[in-house]
C-alpha cells in the first residue's frame, strides 16, 4: 500500500523478524500513540491508500472503514493493531514500508518536542543497525529534522548497554563483532587470533602505569585479550595495533570510552600433578645448601608496569670510585635496567647508572633494546657493575651528553600548557629510607615537632594543612563535577538547597580556586570575607539588596574588581536543536548569566563610585589599606561543561566551534566552563 522501488520490490527483508519485534515493543513502550499530534486516518493516509479493497476477499473492510467501525464506533482495537495487520505490510512486508512509517512517526507534525523525536530515532537506529538500515536527517522544517531511511554498514550482534566489565556473554558478543570487521576488512592473522581468544576489561585501580601522552585515571580500563600462548609469537605490534584499533570502535559505540588500551597476554597452563610423596621422590641436589647463604637473582631488571617504586633506594658501592646503583629493597636485588616494554622477541629497556658528585647524585641513562630471539648471533656487551652480558639489538648511550640530555627533558616538564605523564615518585638514599620509616605511623604532632628540631621551625601546621587540604579539595571538586550520586548527596546537605548553592558553598571554602584560576591573575575576596556579595540596592559591603555570586579584587598595588555568576556544571552552554544547520545558538541561561553580570558589573559600579579608585573602609569606618579600581571591572560567567559537546568520545566541531564564537565575540565578560577552571586548579596545586 506504501510506494516502493520497483527494481527492490522483489528483494528478501534485510529487517529481520527478531529486529520488527523488538522495534514493536519499544514503541509500545513509549509514553505517547504512534499517531502522536494527529488522529489515526491522518497518519496513515500520507502513507497508505486507507479505501482500496483487500486483494482476494472483496468482503474484507478496507482500512478506513475498519478505524471507523472498531477504532472509534466501537474501540474493540487495541492501539497497536497495525503491527500485525497484513494490509500495512509492517511485520512481513518490504523494509521500505517499515522504515517509511518509522520516518513518518518522528515527524515534526507527528512529534512536537524535537528532543523526544531525536531520543527515539537515536534508539530506532540501534535496532535497525544490525540489518543495515538507519534514519538520518536529509532537510529541516521549521528548523526541525526531517528522517529518511539510509543503507548503513551492519554493525554485527546486538549488544544491550551499559556494557559491564562483569558482562563474560556482553564481552563474546563484543569479540565476535571485532572477529567479524576484522573477516570483512581482510585482515586474516588479526582475526584468527581473536578466533579462540578470550576478552575481559579490567580497571587500572594505580597499579597499571599509563602510557605516556593519554589520560589515564584510576578509573580508566583496558582491554586484555587472553590468546593461547602458542599464539603469543605471532602476536605482532601490527596485529597487536589492527585488533585494538577494531576493538576500541565497536566499544566506542557501546559508550566504553574509558576503555583506553589494549593488552595481549598467554592464557595460563595447568600445574602438573605431584604425588603425595614427591620429597622422597625428588632427585638430591648436587650440591649441599648452605644454611644463610642468600642466592642472588639472576636479573637486575625492574618491571616499570608491576613494580612499585617506592621500594627503590640509592646506594653506595664499598669502594670509593663514586659508583652507586638503585637497590629493590623488598626483593633484596641491584637494580641496573627499567624494563619499559616487553615483547616476545625484543624488550625495550632503560639503564640508569648512579654518579655521585659531592652531595649530588647524578643518572645516566642509556635506552637499548634487549635481542630476545635464540639462535642467531647478537652483539654483545659487558656490564661494568656485575661483569654479566646480554644480547643488544640497539644502544643509545647518552652518558657522554648527559648534562644536554636533562635540559631537554626539564625544558619539557617546565612548559606552559604540556602535560608530561606519570605522577611523583621518590627516591630517597638508605639512610632516608630509615628516616621514613620511622615517622610512619607517627602522628601529625610528633612528625611536625621532629622536623621543627630539625630545620629550626620553618615549617608550620598550617603549611602541611594547606597542602594537604587542596589536594583533598581537588579532590572533592572533580567527583561534583563526574558523580552525580556523590553531587545529589551533598545537595541534600546543603542549607539551602539547589545546585547552585552546592557549588556556591565549595567556593566560598575554596576561595584559592578562583584566586588562580581565573586568567591565572591572583584574586582574593575583598576583605577576607565571603565570595558572595551585595551590589546594587544597598551599600556593596553591606545590607540588603541584589547579590552576586562572587566579587573579588585582583592582588596588587591597586586591585581590580572582578565579578563572577556560578551556575552549575549541568547548565547547557547551548539551545539543543540547531538554528541553522551547523549552528548553533547560546543556551537561556548562558545568555542570562552574561547578561546578570554585565548589569550587576554596571550598576554596581554607578553606586561604588563616579572615581578612578575608591577605598575600602571597616563597618566602624576605620580606613583600610586597600584601593580598588572602579574603572571597566573583569566579569566571569562560570558555567557547563564542554562535555556537553562531546559523543561518544568524539567532539561535535559545529557545536565546539559556535560556543567559541560566542564566548570570543563577549567584550569584558569571560565565559569559563566548570571542566575548565577545575583544570586550572590542577595546574596550581598538581603542577600540570
């Protein structure tokens, strides 16, 4: 009854039976009729001929009469009627019918809410992706979308979200996906490792080390394929590189985005049965043990990605030639080489020799990769400290240059804007690592007064107080900014409730976080008191009358005003449907914050003073020493996230692009997201 393409109209249903049930379903499920603004007739008339007779049996109503007799005479029919009836074609007929119907269901005189519509074409598509088939927008009426189905690559088993790392049958369906991109992009030693292989996602929880450059969290996952470990040789970097990069989209898709490497290991191998009696059955040593004799390791390498590098210490050789060497001290074993990869052919390792020049101790590095293949002919080089060799594929030695060598390294770390990986690890000689052990433990009281005696009371409570309390507040901000239980918890804390009041309550605590983290121009409140003033109404410093979320002054000789409006990091940036294709306008409360502050920033300026400076005073009327400049005062809108323009780990160019504009385009107010300035304030407390 639909019109179709007649060079297709003979072609079996790409849209299986399996995928119109569950399409079914779901819009039995939703909250509105699949006529939605319009009445049953009206729908389906732009679809269908409602008044052409059945074909074979002239007795059967036609569809018109059947609506007017059990749809509004009687009401015998249920609201899903059409699914099943054969005339419409929508659970056996051609998939242009299906589709067709679906693309008239989100229609703008269909669905009014523009959201509603993309929420239901976003999980149509999931449904239809498997077959190869999709709804995307082709033209705009009244600056709504308009659907019209597409072919689409089919995109293997369906898996339902949240995918879990627990989900063991989720994870198959995810390999099998990879298994089958893999088989139609050709690439055959890939795929047939993943055949018999085995896929599981574990949480790096601080003890895998990240790889340097991403931005790994406790919170992040890899994926670790388990192959059999006859397979491990064939295993390759570029195998290694084609399965992760197929891997990592499909679970793109299914929204693991924190899932952010690959690892390849052997599966493990059964223990061997031992009778009972195997004491009496082993063989006796060659040899007899001597009782105290320590038997040293037979390798000085220390695993970067297993090892724990608060365990390493300098120390000396008993000689006086100024060698000295890292020590494991929970392994009791020299540490001459860090392994920073290892492979079944070659290992890429780092040997770092200790030179002591007076006080100071001095490394040298040298990068080589270790020739792990057997029988054929390596170089060879002999370690000056044990006397042992090894085989080495490549050397670079940078001991000779190695003051040139550091400064490159510490130009790296000292610039502005570049994030050098890893954290902060120490390593301290054997006697401080006596020292440390012994306050362990300690409370703050005791450690503080020892280090007091110690260095004549430099250091204070409050020193460790507000070290420690940034980080803990650093903290605190980013799990308001990404848990949103966590956010709803401390809502209901709040004395005054609403989002706002939260973040309004943790900047007034955290008064250091605006002071750096606006312009990185160093900003206090006005007088040690509250962010939040009055500014028009009544006196700025005082009383009743209209207030700001924050006002500061710039820290200087003469200080500037600053005025900042909080709203939450939830609150959209921009309008949610585009108005124009590609663009996009700024959100109500964007443009309401800009436009709060601009008028506060004024008025509060006519009433502080028609003067270039104006000085503060005491409530008593004391003067103080503080002289702020009324002159064109800095106004901050701190607003959203830009994870708002973020989808699937992918950044929306229109949108990022329009947001810029518009807050580039603002003279005197800058509009900085709550991502941006929680960022900010890594860079002061973290240093990156």
């Amino acid at each position: 009854m639909t019109s179709t393409d007649p060079a297709r109209a003979n072609e079996p249903p790409a849209i299986t039976a399996v995928t119109r049930r569950d399409i079914f379903e779901y819009l039995r499920g939703i909250s509105r009729p699949w006529w939605g603004e319009l009445d049953e007739v009206t729908f389906l008339e732009t679809l269908y001929d409602l008044d052409r007779p059945p074909v074979g049996d002239s007795q059967l109503r036609t569809v018109r009469a059947d609506i007017q007799q059990h749809r509004l005479n009687n009401d015998d029919l249920p609201d899903d009627w059409i699914f099943e009836d054969p005339r419409l074609g929508l659970s056996h007929g051609p998939d242009e019918v299906l589709l067709t119907f679906l693309a008239r269901m989100v229609h703008p005189e269909v669905v009014a809410d523009v959201q509603e519509a993309i929420k239901h074409v976003e999980q149509l598509n999931m449904l239809l992706a498997p077959d190869g088939w999709g709804l995307r927008p082709y033209e705009f009426l009244s600056g709504r979308p308009l659907y019209e189905p597409v072919r689409v690559p089919p995109t293997g088993p369906l898996v339902p979200l949240p995918l879990e790392n627990e989900d063991t049958g989720k994870l198959d369906l995810v390999l099998g996906q990879a298994f089958s991109l893999l088989d139609c992009a050709g690439e055959e030693t890939a795929r047939d490792l993943v055949r018999t292989a085995a896929l599981t996602l574990r949480r790096d929880g601080g003890f895998f080390h990240p790889i340097p450059g991403d931005s790994w969290t406790e919170g992040t996952c890899e994926a670790v394929l388990t192959v059999e470990r006859e397979l491990l040789p064939t295993c390759t970097p570029e195998a290694e590189e084609v399965i992760w990069r197929t891997l990592q989209s499909v679970l793109i898709q299914l929204e693991r985005i924190d899932v952010q490497n690959l690892v390849v290991e052997g599966d493990s191998r059964p223990l061997p049965n031992i009778p009972p009696d195997w004491r009496t059955q082993a063989v006796a040593p060659a040899t007899p043990i001597v009782r105290g004799f320590r038997i040293p390791f037979a390798t000085t390498e220390f695993d970067v990605t297993r090892g724990d590098f608060t365990d390493l210490e300098i120390r000396g050789s008993q000689d006086s030639g100024g060698f000295h060497y890292l020590y494991d001290a929970r392994v009791r074993r020299m540490i001459t080489d860090f392994v920073l990869d290892d492979r079944p052919q070659v290992a890429t390792l780092c040997s770092v020799t200790i030179i002591k020049k007076g006080d100071t101790f001095t490394p040298r590095i040298k990068l080589w990769k270790k020739d792990k293949k057997t029988g054929e002919v390596s170089a060879t080089q002999t370690l000056p400290e044990t006397g042992a060799t090894r085989a080495v594929k490549a050397l670079v030695d940078t001991g000779e240059v190695h003051e040139n060598f550091w400064k490159v390294i510490n130009f790296l770390q000292g610039c502005t804007g570049m994030s050098t990986p890893g954290g902060s690890l120490q390593v301290v000689a054997g006697d401080e690592a006596q020292l440390a052990q012994l306050l362990t433990g300690q409370d703050r009281t005791t450690v503080l007064g020892a280090v007091r005696t110690a260095i004549g009371g430099g250091l204070t409570e409050e020193d460790i107080r507000l070290l420690s309390n940034r980080k803990e507040q650093l903290q605190r901000f980013e799990r308001l900014l990404t848990d949103p239980d966590y956010f709803r918890q401390e809502e209901s804390l709040a004395t005054t409730r609403g989002a706002e009041a939260v973040w309004q309550a943790f900047f007034e605590a955290n008064q250091w976080i605006f002071g750096y983290g606006l312009n990185l121009i160093a900003c206090e409140s006005i007088n040690d008191g509250k962010l939040e003033r009055i500014t028009t109404g009544a006196n700025i410093f005082g009383g009743a009358g209209k207030r700001i979320d924050a006002i500061m002054r710039s820290k200087g000789l003469i200080s500037s005003m600053l005025f900042c409006e909080i709203k939450t990091h939830d609150t959209e940036l921009l309008a949610k449907t585009p108005y124009r294709a590609g663009v996009y306008q700024a959100s109500k409360e964007l443009g309401g914050g800009v436009a709060q502050v601009q008028k506060t920033a004024s008025k509060a300026q006519q009433l502080i003073s028609s003067q270039f400076l104006t000085r503060i005073y005491e409530e008593d009327g004391t003067p103080t020493d503080i002289e702020l400049s009324t002159t064109r005062p800095r106004q901050v809108v701190v607003i959203g996230s830009l994870r708002e323009f973020t989808h699937n780990g992918a950044v929306n160019p229109e949108k990022m692009s329009s947001f810029e504009l518009y807050r580039t385009s603002i003279q005197d107010v800058e509009v900085i997201t709550f991502d941006e300035l929680y960022e900010r304030a890594c860079f002061i407390v973290e240093d990156h």
